[in-house]
C-alpha cells in the first residue's frame, strides 16, 4: 500500500507561502533537497519553535500533521574567500550608508550644539534643561558604547 501524503506549509520571513507534499517516512533532509535544490546547507526549517537540525529525522517522528506551519529562512550563500594575488593591506569594504547609520552622529552632533550653547548662554538654560541635557548625553553615550563595541 502506498504510504499517505501530507500537505506541509512552507512559510517564510516575508509571510509568503509555499505548499509541500510530503510523505511521513520522508527526513528533514529529503524535504530541503526536494524543494530547496542548491540551497541544502543554507535553509533553516523550524517547527513549534524547534531548529531542525536533523537532515537524517523522520517528518513523521515530528507529529507533523496534515497543513502544518514550517518556518522556512533562507540565509544568503556565503562566498568563498578569494586568496589575494597580491599580497598588501587590504581595504575594508564599505558600510552601507543608510539613515540608520546617521542617526547616532547626528545625535551626537546636535548634542554638541546644545551643549555649546548651554555653556555660551547660561541664563537662557534652567537647572532643570541642564540637567535633561546630561542625562540624554549619558543615554547617547550608553547607546553609542553599544553600538560600536566589539
């Protein structure tokens, strides 16, 4: 007798789905092969939470049932490193220059302003603005320490 086929969900990051026929005695790895051919090694299947690591477990040994959810993340190939020809300092590759990435100078920018002018126009600055002025500096200083430590 043939065995039964199920219907897997296949959902990934951006909502979209894709439907799985499958067998119960079909492996994990049998699943990435058949429907993510050339890209084994960079799909991530998920169930109830679970990474599954296992290429060689059963679909069954998983109680999956019939339309259940596997979370699919497809994570870029990664490239080979390629050996330099000449040997020399290399040159970093350059961030990518995004809003984001000038959030913080502009923030640490604007601060430096206010704190000129706190210090060239006292009068104009209550006990009650300076003392807004240090703790959103020492929250700026907390995040960009975060940012970019390594």
């Amino acid at each position: 007798p043939a065995e039964p086929t199920l219907v897997l969900r296949l959902k990934f990051l951006n909502d979209t789905e894709r439907l799985a026929r499958v067998r119960p005695g079909d492996t994990v790895g049998a699943l990435k092969r058949t429907y993510f051919p050339g890209q084994e090694q960079q799909v991530r299947l998920i169930y109830q939470g679970q990474l599954l690591r296992d290429d060689s477990q059963s679909l069954a040994g998983l109680h999956l049932g019939h339309l259940s959810v596997l979370h699919c993340h497809l994570s870029p190939p990664s490239a080979a490193p390629a050996a330099p020809s000449t040997p020399g300092p290399r040159s970093p590759a350059p961030a990518a220059l995004g809003v984001g990435s000038l959030a913080l100078p502009l923030f640490v920018l604007l601060l430096a302003l206010l704190w000129y002018l706190q210090l060239q126009h006292r009068h104009v600055f209550t006990a009650t603005a300076t003392t807004c002025l240090a703790g959103l500096t020492l929250l700026v200083t907390f995040v960009a320490f975060a940012m970019y430590r390594r």
